[in-house]
C-alpha cells in the first residue's frame, strides 16, 4: 500500500471540532470579518434539546443570528419544579411575565446545530475540513496542527472547540492523556415523539422533578416532541430509569414508552471535570466544553458556549485591533473573562446538582424549603444568572 504524502496549508484561524461552540466561535469570527477553517470528522446526529436562557438569547442576537434562530425555537411558558414522592408542585415561575426579557426558549440540539452551520455557509468565509486532529504543538507563535489523513495545517490560531475529551483540552492542560475525576451520577435522556405523548405532557412548561437521590426534566421541543432527561447514581440501569418513571402522574405510558424503546435511550456519565486554571497555551484557545464543561443542572451548557462566541466580538470591539494584526492580547483578555465569568456558573450548576441529588430526610427538608421560599430564591438566582 502506497504512503500518503503530508500536505502543509497554512491558514489564519484553525477551530477544532463541529459541534455548537465551535460553530458559534466561526460565526463570531466572520462577523468580524475573519475567515476560518473548521476541522473535524463528519459528524454524528445530536439527539436530545436545549434551553435557550435570555442570556443565550443576548449573545445570539450579538452574533447577528437571533432572527434566524426563532423560527426554531419554542417559548416555554413556565418553569416547575415538583416531587416526584408526592406529586405536589413546590415552585412555579411564570417565564413571560415580563414583556421586554427575551423568552426562554427550547430548540433541538441537532436543530440549532444544522442552523449554524447553514448560517456559517452564508458567510463564505467559513470552510470545513474533514479530518481528526491527532497532535498539537505551538512552535515559533503558530500552531502546527498534525491530521489523521497525513496532512499538517499551519494555523496563527487554533481555538479548541474538539469537546471535554479533545485533544486540545489535553494539549492546554498539559496532560499526555487527561483523566477525569471519577463520576457519581449518569444522565438517561430520551426524546419522544409528539403522536405517542398524552397531551398533558406537552405543555409549554420546563419542568422539575425532584426525587430521592435523582431527579428528572422534561420539556417540548420546538419540533413537538418531548425531551426526557433523568440523572441518577452512577449504579442506575433502564430498569431503575423505569422505575423512577413510574413515579410520574403519567407513569403508566413512561413505563409502557421505555420499556418497548429502551434502545432509545442514551446513557451519559456525569464527571466532576477539572475546572482549568488557564484557557490558553500557546497559540491555542479554548471554548465550550473543552474550556469548561459545565454540569447539566442550570440547562446552561450550549448557552455558555454561544456566550463564549459573542464575548468575543465584544473583545475585539473593545480592542482597537486589525484583522492583521497579532491578537495575543485579544485572546489573554477573552480567556480571562470567560474564565472568571464562567467559574462562578459552573460552581452554582454544581450546588444545584447536589441539591437535587439529597435524598431521604434532607430530600424533604429541600422540598419544604422549595415550597415555602424556592419561588422568590429560585426567580433571584435565575434572573441574576440570566442577566450574565
């Protein structure tokens, strides 16, 4: 068999990865007039949704792209949090209320994801590369950027949107092959179609159940259906998601839909991610989840990521800088900005998540507390995290 030979190219801005922050980060960059090159193995269908806050919707308009995202997106109504041992619901806040906030809104991840690439094509100045990255040094103020395919891609940037298990998270914290710490829960999450759900189901509510050491969301998608997400101990299986299910008000179908599409179902650990001191190495900058994964509790991942895309643009406004110009102080200031920024939310996703996960006497206490004063702490906490 014939050895491939190496190509070199050579371009401006590299992004590692296809997903939502990296997509995000292109969109940022061609509004600013910078074209880039994303470089990334074809990619997968994302099942499940997201929840768009107004913060998510505040950076989406300053990517310009805040038009074009609503005609897939859906505006809940409200926000429940319940328990599941009683069925009574603790907290109830009304998400629009106030006529000048943007929506809080659900879409698809695969939608959102088609729509930003649809958006970066557009642009023209956004190109793609199908190919894995395999190794990344950063000699001489750029970065060679080495692919599966045999080529090498010299790049005067590379922002690393490749994932929490990437290899540019590896390359900035220095780690020959980073290890997570050790996860005590797992996400299940399911998505059920609009024709198979009773129609108490889809409402226009994102709502909380809390139980005994797990809890579970679900919410309607702007495609109609439903998305279902339990997290539970690390231990939990199908049956104990089943199980848990069974609690609900409409237990009878959730157990009846799971049990005959358990092959639906998809599993995902929770880890404690290291949180990274630093964003950058280099000529390499991180974004999304490979700069800070963040837990699932606020419903704050894909918006954080789309915040990391319109901070940028800020940044650059602020800097007086040109296109041509070397942007290492642009990119030192974004990182120390996100990375202060999103620490304090990560800290508070990760509160959230332990609350959620008390059980037994505390598990009550948490509900009677919810009952008598969540709705005023909750509406606080969440229209200070919006506000972000």
């Amino acid at each position: 068999m014939p050895i491939k030979s190496s190509t070199t190219h050579n371009v401006s801005m590299a992004i590692a990865g296809d997903g939502i922050a990296s997509r995000a980060m292109a969109l940022a960059l061609a509004k600013i007039g910078m074209a880039s090159t994303i470089i990334a193995p074809k990619t997968t269908p994302l099942p499940g949704g997201v929840q768009i806050a107004p913060n998510g919707w505040a950076a989406l308009d300053k990517l310009g792209i805040a038009d074009a995202c609503r005609d897939h997106a859906l505006a809940l109504s409200m926000m429940r949090v319940l328990s599941l041992n009683t069925g009574f619901n603790l907290v109830q806040i009304p998400l629009n209320d106030r006529p000048r906030r943007t929506p809080y809104t659900s879409m698809t991840r695969q939608g959102l994801h088609d729509l930003l690439k649809k958006l970066g094509q557009k642009t023209k100045i956004i190109t793609w590369k199908d190919a894995a990255i395999t190794n990344v040094t950063c000699p001489d103020k750029t970065a060679e950027i080495t692919l599966d395919d045999g080529d090498v891609i010299t790049a005067d940037w590379l922002i690393g949107g490749d994932g929490d298990r990437g290899v540019c998270r590896q390359y900035v914290a220095a780690e020959p092959s980073l290890q997570e710490q050790n996860f005590t829960r797992k996400a299940f999450r399911v998505v059920i179609p609009a024709a198979a759900c009773p129609p108490t189901l889809m409402g226009k509510a994102s709502n909380l159940w809390l139980g005994d050491g797990n809890h579970r969301v679900h919410y309607r998608l702007a495609d109609g259906t439903l998305n279902l997400v339990a997290v539970m101990p690390k231990a939990a299986n199908i049956e104990d998601l089943i199980h848990l299910a069974s609690q609900h008000p409409q237990g009878a179908f959730l157990r009846s839909y799971l049990t005959e599409h358990g092959d639906h179902i998809y599993s995902q650990p929770l880890y404690q991610h290291l949180s990274l001191d630093a964003f950058q190495r280099g000529r390499v900058i991180l974004c999304g989840d490979a700069a800070h994964p963040m837990p699932p509790h606020l419903a704050q991942g894909a918006g954080q990521s789309l915040i990391d895309a319109a901070h940028l643009i800020t940044v650059f406004e602020n800097s007086g800088l040109s296109l041509d110009d070397d942007w290492q102080a642009l990119f030192t200031r974004w990182a120390a900005d996100r990375n202060q920024q999103v620490k304090a939310i990560r800290r508070q996703a990760e509160r959230a998540g332990d609350i959620f996960a008390l059980d037994g006497p505390m598990a009550k206490l948490r509900n009677l507390g919810m009952a008598s004063l969540g709705g005023t702490l909750l509406t606080d906490r969440l229209e200070s995290l919006w506000a972000e």
